[in-house]
C-alpha cells in the first residue's frame, strides 16, 4: 500500500498526525498505544512513490528487552488491520435491532440459520435472544457476518 495512503487512513480514522522517525520509520500514538510502520520506495521502481511495509501495534508502556528475548507488541498484516486494533470499527448491529441467521454453512451446522432474533450485545460477536426459544442462564456469541438485518432498532 501506498504510503500516502496509510498517513490519510491513520489520520481520517485516528484523527491524529502520524510523526518521521529515523531511517523511514512512521508511528502514530493512539489512546495508549503506538503504531508504527515503514515507508521505503519500491525496489523495481528507484525514485517512485513510497509504500508502508511492517505494520507494528504495542502498548506506549511496553518496550523491546534488548537484553533478554522480548520484543514488544505484535506485527500486523496490513495498514486496515493495525488501525482497527487501536480503533475497532463500530458494530454492524447495534443493541435492539432485530437480525435473522443467514443460511451459511457454519449457521446451518450450529442450528441458529433462519432464525430471527434480538441484538442485546453488540460488537464483531453479538449476543442474541432469539425469538420463541427459553431464555438459558448463558448467552452464546454469534459471528456479525452470520446476521441479516431484518429491521434496525
């Protein structure tokens, strides 16, 4: 990805500015975490437009031991996956929203595909009650991408 691009996403969705380090190393410090990337032109195009490589997210109070084996933090995939581990994006559903089970393998194999019920916790797994079943002392989570709207709160 794109450097530029990495510094607008950091910057739209973080609402902060994102600092050069040494040897084009980039981080930003987001709600008592530090994230932190590379920007390096490409090796097939010299002089080209910079892309962001080694996406790294840790805590402001954890530092790297040089001493003993410990290195601070972890590294992410992409620029989407650090941002959203310092900023989760908001939940699809929110608490009160009336969803129904999709008809995918995974719905179909643990019994909930086509039922339709009630958000009451509301996150990537939500927490639903589903209509004309016994409340239960416990409360399964269930996959955001497994839910269909069928009417918003």
């Amino acid at each position: 990805m794109k450097h530029e691009t990495v510094l607008k996403k950091v910057e739209k969705r973080l609402g902060v500015k994102a600092q050069e380090g040494h040897n084009g190393k980039w981080q930003a410090h987001y709600d008592n975490h530090v994230i932190s990337w590379y920007a390096s032109e490409p090796w097939d195009n010299p002089g080209g437009p910079p892309y962001a490589h080694l996406f790294h997210v840790r805590r402001e109070d954890d530092h790297t031991d040089i001493m003993t084996d410990y290195f601070a933090g972890y590294h992410c995939d992409n620029a989407t996956q650090m941002i959203n581990a310092v900023c989760p994006p908001e939940a699809k559903f929110p608490v009160g929203c009336l969803v129904r089970g999709k008809g995918n393998k995974r719905a179909t194999r643990q019994g909930y595909a086509g039922k339709t019920g009630l958000v009451i916790e509301s996150g990537r797994y939500s927490k639903v009650e589903w209509l004309g079943e016994p409340k239960k002392d416990y409360q399964y989570s269930y996959p955001e991408r497994d839910l269909e709207l069928v009417s918003a709160a």
